[in-house]
C-alpha cells in the first residue's frame, strides 16, 4: 500500500500533515487574494479581467516554487542533482524525454491555472468538491496508461469517496459554469500530469537511476549531480518553473488588452508559499504510494481545507458534512483492502474514525490562535439568552472600525423596546469572533467584505448586535429566544442575500485612491445613495459576480446612470451587456435605480416618440420579466416616456437614488431656515461661505452659451468665502487659469461621506452639476443648480429641487441675493416629493424580499414639517 514498507509509515504520515496543512492554506489565501482584487472593481469584472488576474497569480505561486527549489538545490550543496543542468543534459542525451518533461510543466500550470479560475468564480467548497471527482479520471489513466488491473472493488470505493465528498460539502456548493468547467478541467490535467510523472520519470523518489553521460561542450564544468534525475521537489520546482514562463508570457499578452489590478502582496506571497509547500509534499508523498490512493487521500485533504475553514471563520458544520465524510472513510477503507486482497474488519473502520478525528484536531492546532469557539460549541442548540445579554449598536457599514466593510446580520429582531436586554458599547469580542482567519490587511482597511453575526436588536432605526455575557454574538438559533425576551409583538427578519452591479464600499485609503481615478467624482454620490437605501442589516450585499446556478442570490439591483442611449447605443453597449449577463446569471427578483436616458435639449421633441434601441429594448424587457410591481428606477419622466414607447410599463420616475443620502426627517425645513440664514447675511452686507462646481460643457454650443455664468464665478470668489469642489480634471484646469484663486480653495472629495459632512457648514451652494448638488442636499446645506443639459432638467423636475433656470442664469450679474431671488423653490413640494420617493424604494425593496433602510424607515414616519413660504426679497 505505502510501497517503501512498514517502515515508511511514519514518514509518510509526517508528509501528509504537512501536505494537508500546506494546501489548507494555499487554498484560503489563494482565495482571499480573488476576492479582495475583485471586490475592488467598480463595476463587475470582464472575464478578460479574471484571467489576467488568476494567471499573474498562478505565475507567483510557480515562481515562487521554483525559487524554493532552486535553494533547497543549493542548500544541499554540488552533490545534489540539480533539476536546472539535468534538463540541459536530458535536452542534449534524451530529447524525447525532455519534451515528456515539457508536457508535465505545461499540464501543471495549466491544471493550477484552471483551478484558480475556479477559486475565482466560485466558492473554496465548490472547488473541492469538484476537484473530488479527480480519483476517478487517475483510476482511469491508471488503468489505460499504466497497465494497471481493473479491480471492480477498488472503484466501488473510489465512487463512495467521490460521493461522500460531494455530499459533505452539499450545501456550501454554488454551481455556476465557469467555475465547473475550470475545476473539469484541473480534474483532467493533473492526473494526466501525475500519469506521465509516474510512467516517464518513476516515482521521483530520492535514489533515482543515474543517466548516461551526454555530451557537452568541453568549458561546461559538470558537478556530480549533472546527470542525476531530481527527486520529487526538486522535479516539481523544474517544472513549476517551466510553467511560470510559459504562464508569465500570457500575462504579458493579455496585459496588452486589459488593465491590472493591484494585488495584495502579503496574501499572494502566502498564497505562493502555501501552493509550493503542499505541492511539494504532494510529490513527496506520490513516490510512497499507487496514483489512485494518492487522489483519495486528496479527497481527505479537500476535508481537511474544510475542517480548517470552519475554524477559521467559526461555521458550523452541517450533518451532510459528517454524513458525507463517514461515507468517505467507508469508501477509502474499501479500496484500501481492495489493494490488500483482505477482508474489511471493524478494526478497519476505526482506524478511518480515528483518522478523522486526527483531522480536526491538527485542525485545531492550525487555527488554535484565530478561533473564537470549540467544536463542541458547534453543535446547533436553542439557548435562551442568559443574564447579561446586551444589545451594541453599531454601524453596518464599515463596522469594527473599519475593518469590516459590510456586517450584517442572520437574524434581526425588530421590537418597540430592548425588554430586559441592556445596551452596551463593547463590540471587540464580536469583532474578533467575525475575523477570526481573516487575514491581515494594511492600516486603514478593510479585512473582511462581507462579515456575519447571528442576532440583531432594531428598536427604531438603532439596530445593535445581541451578545452574551461572554461579549461574542449568540447564534442565529437565539433569535426566536431573543424575540421573547424583548416582547411579544417583535418580528423576527431573516438575512437575504442581494447582488449589485455597483457596491459603493466605505472610505478607506485603497477605496478613496480608486475613487480618485474616476473620471467623473460624482459617480460616488449615486452609487453611495443606490446602496445606502437599502438596509444593510437585514440584507447582505454581495457583488453581481456571485450570481450563478445553484448561488444563494436572493435579490439583483442593477444602479446605473447614464446608461441608455437611444441615439448611439453603441457608446453604453458594454456596460447594456454586462447589465443583461448579470439578470440571466441571477435568475432572481430584480431592481433598477437610477437609470436614464443621455439628451441635450434639442432632442425634447423627438424624445416624446422615441423609443429604445434593441439591445437596451431586450433588457429592459429580461427585467420587466422579474418583477410583480413598477421596479425600473428612471431618472425622470422623459426616460419613462421613451420606455412606454417600446413596450416597458413597470418603470417609476424616482430621480437619482441620491435623493435618499440625507437622513433628516424634515430635511426641507432645514434647508429653508439656512437659506433664509445666508439671505439675512447677504442682505447685512456679510461674506459667506460659498461652494462654486463647475459645469460639465460637451459642446462648443453648450460653452458658448455658459460663458456669462462662467464669469461670474472670480467675482463671486472675491466677494466670499468661496470653495470650489471640483469632479473632474478639467475642473481644476479651469481654476488655474485665474492666478486669484488660491489652490488651496479648491476642493476634492473622495468619498461622499465627507464631502456631504463638508456641506453641513457651508452657507450656499451654487452648482451646476447633478450630484455636486445632490451631496450638498445631502449634508442639508441650501443649494440650487443650473441645469446645463438635458439629463440634469430631467432630475430637477423629477427630484423637485431647487434650480435656476439656463435663460436666468445667463442674464446679467448684479449680486448673489438678486440671482437667489430667481432660483425655483418650493421646500414643501420637494418634502413631500421626497418621502414619496423613498416610499417608492420600499415597496420596490419589498417586492424583492428586502427592507428599507431603518434611517429612511424613520424618515416616513416623522410628523411632516412645511417650511413656511420665503419672505420676499
């Protein structure tokens, strides 16, 4: 069975370890690394963008293995055979030989490849599921190519260790088919890899066959490992190296069409290690043993991975899985006494008992100082909440000071009061259960995306975690407990999972860079509103790239802006394509926020027939067809005309998801005593503190026509106290061409957190972008905008905001007090207007299962307050 004897065992068992150890590892790093790159695009990754991203990985973990191998060769000194001038021989001696090498690195990096697409598309379970079925395909090779005796028994076993493993692992699987198709495909190419090793080369044992001497050029100095053929690791490192050229000149060519993301270095580095530690032990243990017992025990290793992930990120673990892995050592027990020609005994079966029971326990000592709680611990029990339970509210967005982007919550009890639980303020021993084996990260950001606690207490639209006496979380299975503890009318909301094309992620160094970069600025605003209306504690918000057959999405949200083009279709139809892949892969209830039409004003006439080209047509009708009420947020009233003049009825005029930034109950009645305040400074001869954006002008027409506005605004930058918040780079080219304005009054924004915050001490905000305005109002500030297109006038009347007319702002200047006398306002319309809005947003939400956001929630609720009409002028 171990093929070296009795003896052997011991070592071999050492090799395992560290094997199983190595690729648990690898795995959760490998992974991490995908998911922090691709949380970090803006908009859903292109396949292009995943494969370049995958194979630059792959190439460090090669690189890194070649590296390894290359000093533990010189490690051991001029004796070693060196892998480097073996293959330079073998090239000169045995060229077939050479190419048979050659293969072996390009099935390996291949086969890793492969399967880091599947760790990218899919979930770790998934993979290893999948990967699971690779017993098989060696059985198969092993039988076709090897020669060796079909034995109905031994496959019997291997089947029952496929479909143990498979069944373990049943309710984590999220199918979808790339993932499939790249863990297909690794399943493949790394037992026809393992074949060729074993049929070309042996079994890379440490004593190999020396080879004839070739013939080499007289000032080559051959040392006495030249000839000999290296052992298991130092082959793997050959060939991983090998692999890494042929992986890097990929890299290279696809870099020439698609852009790179930066990629974490300390968990890429551990990734590496973690592949070239496992693979190597994975060699090490191959020359000990059949190909076919090799793939079994990589089924107890893809166990093990799940052992350790359940440690580390404190899942439970479910009774298929303890089910599945019984069958899986039924399974291996009979193939391995299959191979002994011997009767299976009840000794047999508790050497496979004890074998998984080694597992959890090297499990434990693995993660022993990341783990928050015991195995024992896991067992699914109700507990009724002891004395000293508390409820801590806290901030879904950018918990645990920031190192938890979204934190949400499996069960949320809403009641009127908190009973006899008492409010507390201590969330560290949360937070540490939430990212135990998260990894670390730079200072300042996040190291977790999505994290999860069991119950939540919402009284209101304060919403805090429930936890012990002990300071962690209870479980999920207390909500009911909870709920009866607080009240008798308390409901409890279950956790639905939502995608999004477009998660607007908290501030945080890398978060606000990226921002930074984006051509536009004002992109953020509605972003942040698109994803802000929703409650982030009843609802976790995963990207749109985690849709997909068998995925636990629950509910799509396609945000956009600027997305329909009726005259150039062409210029939006990547992003018409991308939207349309994202509601066929998430075959779910579905949403739109924000999207609208792009027209000048010319175009108003003809907008009142057209209609939508095909491609947005088709669309539109896929989401038509996942909703039961109107779910297509338009920007205004001319893109619900233009959607009713090809067939789409389920559209509502809602505005920018902006709208919903300002948590105020009575925001009008704030707006309107600060403008009334900044009048009465004006009026007193007083400067104030004034915001100038600067206009987005396309056309030479539109430029023309602005001019007047334009110059106005160095005038207004000596009388006051002026900043100008700038969205885009030739905003800021603008600025310099007046040497009055210091450069220190000039003003970006990176996240709109602080921009919005900036505008709650400003007196006055003179706008003429759509989402430079919609920040002001969203930190209550007193603003209007000059609709310069089309798209804004849209938004204006859709939003009810204030706004100064292109004829008046044109006319001529004589102070700021007059040209506010012009703007149109009505701060009593735009109120209501606004909570009917939001209302809106709530029935859309709940159409799809999922809840408003509890802030909002207070807003609909709070007794309407009319500002009283403007005094005159």
């Amino acid at each position: 069975m171990w093929g070296d004897g009795k003896d052997a065992l011991p070592v071999v068992a050492l090799l395992v370890a560290g094997w199983y150890i190595a690729n648990a590892g690898a795995a959760f790093y490998t992974k991490a690394v995908f998911r922090e790159v691709v949380g970090n695009f803006n908009i859903d990754p292109t396949f292009a963008d995943r494969l370049l991203l995958c194979l630059c990985v792959t190439t460090v973990q090669l690189a890194v293995t070649g590296v390894a191998g290359k000093v533990q060769n010189a490690m051991c000194g001029s004796a070693a055979a060196c892998p480097w001038r073996y293959l330079r021989n073998m090239y000169h001696e045995d060229r077939k030989t050479a190419y048979h090498l050659a293969l072996v690195a390009g099935c390996n990096a291949v086969g890793t490849a492969t399967t880091n697409i599947g760790y990218i598309y899919g979930s770790v379970s998934l993979v290893q599921v999948l990967k699971s079925m690779e017993p098989a395909m060696t059985y198969l090779c092993d039988v076709l190519i090897l020669g060796s005796p079909h034995d109905p028994t031994a496959l019997m076993g291997v089947g029952l260790v496929i479909a143990g493993a498979c069944y373990a692992s049943f309710n984590d699987t999220s199918f979808n088919a790339m993932s499939v198709s790249a863990a297909l495909t690794s399943n493949v190419v790394l037992p026809v890899r393992n074949i060729i090793i074993k049929k070309v080369f042996g079994s890379g044992a440490p004593a190999p066959p020396v080879l004839p001497s070739p013939q080499v050029s007289p000032s080559v100095k051959e040392s006495p490992g030249d000839n000999r053929k290296p052992n298991g690791f130092a082959m793997f490192a050959l060939i991983s190296s090998m692999g890494a050229v042929l992986t890097a000149v990929t890299c290279a060519a696809l870099m020439t069409t698609t852009v790179m993301q930066p990629i974490p270095q300390q968990s890429t580095f551990l990734a590496a290690s973690g592949y070239a530690a496992y693979n190597s032990f994975s060699f090490m243990v191959l020359g000990h043993m059949s190909p076919v017992l090799h793939a079994l025990l990589n089924v107890f290793k893809r166990a093990f991975t799940i052992v350790v992930n359940i440690q580390l990120t404190n899942t439970p673990p479910t009774m298929e899985f303890l089910i599945g892995l019984c069958i899986s050592i039924i399974g291996l027990t009979i193939y391995v006494k299959a191979k002994k020609k011997s009767p299976i005994t009840t000794k047999d079966v508790m050497r496979g008992l004890v074998f998984v029971l080694v597992s959890l326990v090297l499990a434990d000592l693995v993660t022993g100082g990341k783990r928050t709680k015991t195995v024992a611990q896991y067992i699914p029990v109700v507990r009724s909440p002891k004395l000293g339970h508390k409820y801590v509210p806290f901030d879904a967005w950018g918990a645990c000071d920031g190192r938890v982007e979204q934190l949400s919550c499996e069960r949320t009890v809403v009641a009127k009061s908190a009973g006899a639980l008492q409010q507390g303020d201590d969330m560290s021993g949360v937070c540490a259960a939430v990212l135990a084996g998260a990894g670390a990260a730079d200072e300042g950001e996040a190291q977790l995306v999505n994290g999860d606690v069991g119950v939540c207490l919402q009284i209101g639209d304060v919403v805090g975690v429930v936890v012990g006496a002990d300071g962690v979380g209870v479980a999920a299975g207390d909500a009911q407990s909870v709920a009866a503890q607080v009240g008798t009318d308390a409901e409890v909301v279950p956790r639905i999972v939502m995608a999004m094309n477009v998660v607007y992620r908290p501030p945080s160094p890398k978060h606000d860079l990226k921002r930074s970069k984006d051509p536009n600025l004002g992109n953020f605003v509605w972003e942040y509103g698109a994803a802000r209306v929703i409650d982030p504690y009843t609802t976790k918000i995963v990207q749109a790239s985690a849709c997909g057959k068998g995925s636990e999405v629950q509910a799509l949200v396609i945000a956009s802006a600027n997305a329909l083009y009726l005259r150039k279709p062409e210029l939006v139809a990547g992003h018409i394509q991308a939207y349309t892949t994202h509601v066929r892969n998430c075959a779910a209830p579905s949403a739109v926020f924000g999207i609208g039409i792009q027209a000048e004003f010319k175009d108003e006439e003809w907008l009142k027939t057209a209609g939508l080209p095909d491609k947005q047509h088709k669309l539109m009708e896929l989401l038509e067809s996942r909703m039961e009420g109107k779910a297509i947020g338009v920007r205004g009233q001319v893109t619900e005309q233009a959607l009713l003049n090809s067939g789409i009825t389920k559209s509502s005029p809602l505005g920018c998801p902006s709208l919903t930034i300002a948590r105020d109950p009575n925001l009008a009645a704030t707006m309107a005593r600060r403008w009334r305040a900044t009048r009465e400074k004006l009026e007193a001869g007083k400067r104030i503190r004034l915001v100038l954006t600067l206009p987005a002008l396309h056309t030479p027409e539109m430029k023309e026509r602005f001019a007047p506005v334009l110059k106005v605004f160095p005038t207004l930058y000596e009388q006051h106290d002026t900043r100008f918040v700038l969205q885009t780079p030739q905003d800021r080219a603008w600025t310099k061409k007046y040497t009055q304005i210091d450069q220190n009054h000039v003003l970006t924004f990176n996240d709109t957190d602080s921009w919005t915050k900036y505008m709650e001490g400003v007196d006055l905000v003179f706008s003429t972008r759509i989402h430079g305005t919609m920040a002001a109002i969203g930190g209550g500030a007193p603003a209007f905008v000059v609709p310069t297109d089309f798209r804004i006038q849209e938004l204006v009347d859709a939003m009810r905001i204030p706004y100064l007319p292109m004829e008046e702002a044109v006319k001529p200047f004589s102070s700021l007090q007059e040209t506010m006398s012009r703007v149109v306002r009505d701060y009593g319309v735009f109120e209501k207007n606004r909570r009917s809005k939001i209302a809106e947003y709530k029935s859309i939400l709940a159409g799809m299962g999922a809840r408003l956001h509890p802030q909002l929630e207070t807003v609909l609720q709070a007794p309407l307050e009319i500002p009283p009409p403007d005094l005159p002028s």
